[in-house]
C-alpha cells in the first residue's frame, strides 16, 4: 500500500515556488516524485496529469494511493471523510490521517 500527499515549497515571501508530489510507503520508502510544477497549481490537477494517475485509472497500476481533502475520492485515491457521522466513519478518518502522516514524516525528513 503506497501513500501519497502534495506539499508545495513555502511562497510567503512572495518568491517563485514549486509543487512537490510524492509517493512512500510505510517505511518512508520513496517510490515516486513529480516537481515540475508552479505553485500556483492545484495539487488535485497535478496529480490529475501525473502517469501514476493515468496508470492506476487505466488499470496498468495496482495499489491504493491515500490523499488528504483537496482530493477528489477514487477508488485508487482515498480520502478522509468531510463529515464523518459514525463511529466507523471517526475511525476510518483517525485511521486515514495517521497513516497520512508518514508522507509528512518522510517530507520532513527530506527537508532536515
């Protein structure tokens, strides 16, 4: 199972920036990065555009990617849930996001 999240590099100070995508497992096993484009893009569209998109949507690639809410929901790409009613919808979203935060760990790993 594979996890994937955007992070653009910081544009605060009003200097150029790009957007980063990046794929890791468990283990902060690095599989795939795309970081070609500006910052203003929308993570949801670079991922759109990306060849593990149009791989996992055509079938050619196996696997479930996990995205945070500025995705659109696939059944390759899971999202958390935006009003989570149930305790198994609580649990699914606590689950999601802990599971998520490895691609935050292996960002900041990158970056220290």
């Amino acid at each position: 199972m594979n996890w994937r999240y955007t992070n653009k590099i910081d544009n605060r100070k009003s200097f150029h920036s790009i957007s980063g995508q990046m794929i890791c497992d468990a283990d902060c096993l690095v599989s795939n990065v795309e970081a070609k484009w500006p910052g203003s893009v929308h993570d949801s569209r670079i991922f759109r555009a990306s060849p593990i998109y149009e791989g996992l949507s055509q079938g050619t690639f196996s696997g479930v990617l996990m995205g945070d809410k500025g995705y659109a929901c696939e059944s390759f790409l899971l999202t958390p849930l935006a009003d989570p009613q149930t305790p198994a919808q609580h649990a699914y979203n606590h689950a999601h996001n802990r599971t998520r935060a490895r691609i935050e760990m292996t960002f900041g790993l990158l970056k220290s």
